[in-house]
C-alpha cells in the first residue's frame, strides 16, 4: 500500500479485485477515520472488479443520517497476499478506506503533516520467550504427617 498526501487529505493506493485475479485494479481511496468500515466504493468502481455480493447494510452518518449501502466480498493485495474483506457499495462517491481496514492488515500508519509524508509500517511479532528446561532432580514434597 502506498499513502501520500493530495491537497491537504491522506490517500491510499490500494490493490482490489473482486473473485476472478484478472479484474485487479489500483484504486486510490481517500483515508477516513470516521468511517468503521474496511473499504467503500461506488458502483462505478466496483462493477468492474465483479465482485459477489453478500447483503445489505445500514449505517448512521455523522448527521445522524442512516443509509444503507450493498456489501459485497473482495480481495486487497499486501505483499502480493489477497486478504478478503466486506466492501460497502454506494451509488456514488470517492472511494474511502476505514479503520476496519487498517485494523484488520496489523500495519501502524504514520502521517508526518508537516512534511506530508504517509508511511505504512508493519509490525513485527515478537519471538515467544523460550523457557529452558530444568535440569536435576526434583524434590518430593513432604507429606503432611497425621496428628494422632
């Protein structure tokens, strides 16, 4: 993933297919941290990557507003590596990225605004603590002895 920084706004460039490989595009999605979902696209930008649709949902906007949207299964490439996700299918709209997205690739995202650079960082999982046997022989426990 790609992020860079377009008239004062965070975009993402983002590989995105629907079932069939052949139907991947880069799409550039607006990074949105008020929107809880992982990816949503216009019809316009979603019909091509065929994507199999799965239902429907409801949402409130931030103007207390509800709408509802399609919600439809993808694949996004990180690495190369497809990753399924639920993609909100409006009737308009720029493409936008979501923090369930975010959440769901483990990667810290780090904006310098000042320099308006975007960096995506991957997180590396630390080793398990290896526990070293122990060597010798144990100590039985003393049994309680009986009171008489």
């Amino acid at each position: 993933m790609v992020g860079y920084f377009e008239k004062g706004h965070v975009y993402v460039e983002i590989e995105v297919s629907g079932i069939f490989p052949e139907t991947k595009r880069i799409i550039k999605a607006l990074v949105d941290t008020g929107y809880s979902g992982s990816i949503s696209l216009s019809y316009t930008h979603a019909f091509p990557l065929a994507l199999v649709l799965t239902g429907t949902k409801a949402y409130t906007l931030a103007d207390e507003s509800t709408m509802s949207c399609f919600v439809c299964i993808a694949n996004i490439y990180i690495k190369d590596k497809p990753i399924a996700i639920a993609v909100d299918i409006q009737p308009e709209g720029d493409p936008l990225i979501g923090m369930s997205l975010l959440r769901k690739i483990g990667w810290d995202m780090k904006i310098d605004f000042i320099n308006e650079k975007v960096e995506f960082i991957e997180r590396t999982r630390p080793e398990p603590t290896k526990i070293s046997p122990i060597v010798g022989k144990s100590k039985e426990t003393p049994k309680p002895k009986k009171k008489l």
